[in-house]
C-alpha cells in the first residue's frame, strides 16, 4: 500500500512541478508582450508625433491634425479600441487603416493625403503615413493598449 500511496504523492508532485513551470513560463511570455509601455506623444503645433518605449525615443512621425474649422482635443488618453480598417460613419465612410481610438470618435490613423502630413489637414483625427500608422499599430497592439497612452499638447 505504501507503494501506490507513495507512486500517487509522486504523480501529484510532478503535475503540480509541471503546472508551476507551465504557469512561470506563461506568465513570463505574456510579460515580455505586454511589458513594453508605449507613450505617444503628439504636439499640435510641430504637427509631429513621437513616440516612446519604456522611455526610449523610438520614433518621430509627420502628422495632420485637425485643419480650420475642426479640433484635435488635446489631453491624455488610454486606447479605447483599435482596427486594422474602420470607415468613418461620419465622413461618408472615409477609410481610417490602423485606426487607434482614443476620445469618443477621434483616432489615429493612417491617411492617403500623404502629401499633406506636417500641416494641419484633417478633420480632429491624427493621420499618419500608412507605413507609420501600420508600425504603430503593431506596436500598440503587441504591448496592449493598457500599456499605452497618447498626450496631445499644442
């Protein structure tokens, strides 16, 4: 009897061993992820957009604010959702790729008025150049949008 007691302690051991290391690695790939702290930060008035991990400057982006007659909020926000293409309810279904939104209906995202980034030009949103609002986009995505935030100043 001391045997087969002795063989389940064993297997109990073991699996809960297994299941520690299982969970320790888990957690341990999850945290790489999602440890990365992206700060994105988009001055009005340089009409640029830099961006930051865990600190570092990584990159600076030409963008397009708002233009005449329309407003870019300024403050600090935390993602609220993201898509890989969204189109715009309220501008005849205008395309919005890798749309981050951060304030109720504004975004950032990526444009096809490429000649217009460094200047205000959109309608509050935050455009990028597709090629930087896909990295971006994969960025925010990869660290979670916890671990985001995006600052608009003037």
């Amino acid at each position: 009897m001391t045997s087969t007691f002795t063989k389940k302690l064993i297997n109990a051991v073991a699996a809960a061993s297994i299941s520690v290391v299982a969970l320790a690695g888990l957690s341990a790939t999850q945290a790489s992820a999602k440890g990365a702290r992206i700060v994105a930060k988009v001055d009005i008035s340089e009409q640029r957009m830099r961006v930051y991990v865990n600190g570092a400057h990584k990159h600076t982006y030409k963008v397009s604010t708002g233009a005449k007659g329309y407003r870019t909020p300024t403050g600090s926000w935390k993602p609220i959702r993201m898509h890989k293409m969204w189109y715009s309810r309220k501008y005849d279904n205008a395309p919005m790729p890798h749309s981050i939104f951060f304030h109720g209906g504004y975004a950032v995202h990526a444009t096809n008025a490429i000649k217009r980034l460094g200047r205000p030009a959109s309608h509050g949103c935050v455009r990028l150049h597709p090629n930087n609002a896909r990295q971006f986009f994969a960025m925010v995505l990869k660290a979670g949008r916890a671990n985001t935030k995006i600052k608009i100043t003037r």
